[in-house]
C-alpha cells in the first residue's frame, strides 16, 4: 500500500504537468497563429474585418488541433489522450476570439478610438463638445465615409437591401434588431440604439 501510494501520486504530478504543457502550448501557438494570419492575405477580399476574423479563427483553430492532438499522441505515457487535445483547442478558440472581439474589433469600429485618435494627433490642444462632433462630422462621417461603410457592410450581410437611390431593412435585419433589444434588456445597455421608433423631436424652447 504505501509503495502505490507514491507511484499513483507521481503519476498525477506527470499528467497535471502533461496538461499543462499541452494548454500551454494551445493558447500559445492557436494565439501565434491567429495574429500571423491577419499578416497574409488569406481572405483578404473579405472586406468585413469580423467575417474575415472568424474565418481566420476557424484556420487557426484547425491547425491548432493538427498539431495539439500529435503532442496528445506523443505524451500518452503521461497520460494525455487525443480528446485533451480537443479540450485544450477549444479554450485557445475562445481566448482568440474574445481578444478578437474586444481589441480589434473595437478598434476598427469604436467612434470613441478614432475621437482619442483625433486629440491623440494634437495633444496639446482642447477639444471641445462643439469641436469634437465638427471633427466626427467632417472627418469620420466626411473624408473617412463611415456611414457608406456601415452601409455596404450590412448590405453584404443581408440586414438590408438597395431600393431606388437608399436601402430597405430585410426580415433578417428585423430579426437581429429584435435579438439586440433583448440583449439591451437583459444586459441594461442605453436602449436607444435599438429602438424602433425613431426619437421624438425636441420641444421648441419659449
């Protein structure tokens, strides 16, 4: 009994440490080549830079496994089996895509980030409420064409659909903006991007 005792205890020691290489190794090498992706050209007619990541995330993924579950192969004396590879892939997949999401997703569309980028050009200077909204006005809705962007973009998502000189909401488009004011309920965010009615106009001041 007690010679078991100290071989059950190095096994588990062998297999934690097994486990945790192999984790390792997914987030590291899945991350690694998540970013090196987006330095080619794989995909890169896909213009929307969301629809392009999760593509992207889906390769990284695969090539993740193809490695992973041959390190799996290699450690089973350890104690590793092929579905910890699965295991390990599947965490590394959700780590690339919440980083994805929060930082360059957010950077690409946050009007915020390009209003930091605007004052970040002349630091010396103040940028008022009035000068702030002149700026988005002229540059990011001006030169940059952002609503044309938004546009397009949900034209190719199907959200909406040309009629005549504009665009047209689609049923889909109808069904997403039911999805977000549930998640505008459920998670209390300002309700009044996805309202369906447009704001009342302001009452003129006597």
């Amino acid at each position: 009994m007690s010679e078991r005792t100290p071989s059950r205890t190095g096994d588990t020691l062998r297999w934690l440490a097994a486990q945790g290489a192999l984790h390792a190794g997914a987030l590291t090498l899945g991350f690694a080549g998540f970013v090196l992706l987006f330095q080619t050209d794989l995909w890169s007619g896909v213009t929307i830079l969301f629809y392009r990541g999760l593509i992207l995330l889906v390769v990284a993924f695969l090539a993740t496994l193809g490695v992973t579950a041959m390190l799996a192969g290699i450690g089973r004396p350890w104690g590793l089996r092929r579905r910890d590879a699965l295991g390990a892939c599947v965490l590394s997949l959700s780590l690339n895509l919440s980083v994805f999401v929060i930082f360059p997703v957010t950077v690409d569309r946050s009007i915020s980030v390009f209003l930091l980028g605007q004052m970040a050009a002349q630091p010396e200077e103040s940028f008022s409420p009035e000068r702030a909204q002149a700026v988005f006005e002229s540059v990011y809705l001006g030169a940059f064409r952002q609503i044309e962007r938004r546009l397009a973009e949900q034209s190719a998502s199907g959200n909406i659909a040309p009629s005549g000189t504009g665009y047209v909401i689609t049923r889909q488009g109808c069904a997403f903006i039911r999805f977000s004011r549930l998640v505008a309920r459920i998670f209390r965010t300002d309700p009044r991007m996805v309202e369906a009615r447009p704001p009342a106009p302001a009452e003129p001041t006597r």
